[in-house]
C-alpha cells in the first residue's frame, strides 16, 4: 500500500514538473513564429497539348492552345517533348514561335521522351491557388447547369444585396 502511494505521488510530481518547465520555457521565448495571415494552398496543374500528325495546319492549332493557355501569365513552366529527330525539327520551330510571343527562354524545356505515346506533346504546368468550394445549390436553382460557375453565381448574389 505504501509502495503504491510512493509510486503515484512520484509519478504525479515528475507530470507536473515537466509541465512547469514547459511552462517556464514558452514563457521565456516569447518570440513564437505565428501566421499573420491564412494563405492559400499552392497546387499543381498540368495541361497537355499533343501534335498528331507533323503537318502545318497541326502545328499552327497547337501553338494556338499553347499561347492561349499562357496567356499574361509568363510563370508557367513549358515542357515540349518529342520522340525522334523528325519531330525535333518540330519542336524547335514550336520553341521559336513561343520566345518570339515573348516567353522567357528558362521557361521553355526541350526534353526527349523515351517511352512516348506520342510522337510530339506540349505540357504547360503552373503553381495556382487551390480553387474554393462552392456553395450547395438552393431551392431556386432546381436545374444543374455546369457551364455557369458558382463564382458567377456569387457575384450576382451581392450585386443583387446592394
């Protein structure tokens, strides 16, 4: 019985020791790095332009899409991939036209593939913010209609409150 006290009272003094110097060293260090603003979620996205056949006509929609997907935004990483030297030629061209529109030359990667699927593919990824969640739908809007987005949605909401 005495040994059982013993044991608890030990026990019970070791947990509130180690709380006190917890205690005692977040106390002393005061400067405690905190988030001063929530940030967003940084995610990956990937889109894919492939080149079927090596024609003219291929080339010029290809590029199109390309230019299209970058747009203002010149942080997007450009990777062109191609199989075998026919579509070398073909992917320097595509180089040529996309720092002639301005895109900077770090930017833009030539790569081989070994295992292609295609004979010629364009990748353009970019670091973007996580997308926010909409809203459930409610009784007024029965019918699902996916080509108007919920930040349209919104935006009329408010316009609509003032």
């Amino acid at each position: 019985m005495i040994n059982r006290i013993l044991k608890l009272s030990l026990s019970l003094l070791t947990i509130l020791s180690l709380n006190d110097a917890v205690a005692y060293s977040l106390k002393n260090n005061a400067n405690v790095a905190q988030p001063l603003s929530s940030i967003v979620p940084l995610v990956e996205k990937t889109d894919l332009y492939v080149l079927f056949n090596n024609s003219e006509s291929a080339q010029q929609n290809l590029l199109l899409n390309v230019k299209k997907n970058v747009g203002s935004n010149l942080d997007k990483e450009i990777n062109i991939y191609y199989k075998d030297k026919s579509y070398y030629k073909s992917a320097v061209k595509i180089q040529k036209v996309l720092l002639d529109a301005r895109i900077h030359r770090n930017k833009i990667h030539l790569l081989k593939a070994k295992n292609a699927i295609y004979p010629l593919y364009v990748e353009v990824q970019e670091l973007a913010g996580n997308t926010y969640p909409c809203r459930a739908r409610i009784g007024e809007q029965i019918i699902y209609r996916p080509q108007q987005p919920c930040a349209t949605n919104n935006n009329n909401n408010v316009q609509l409150k003032n």
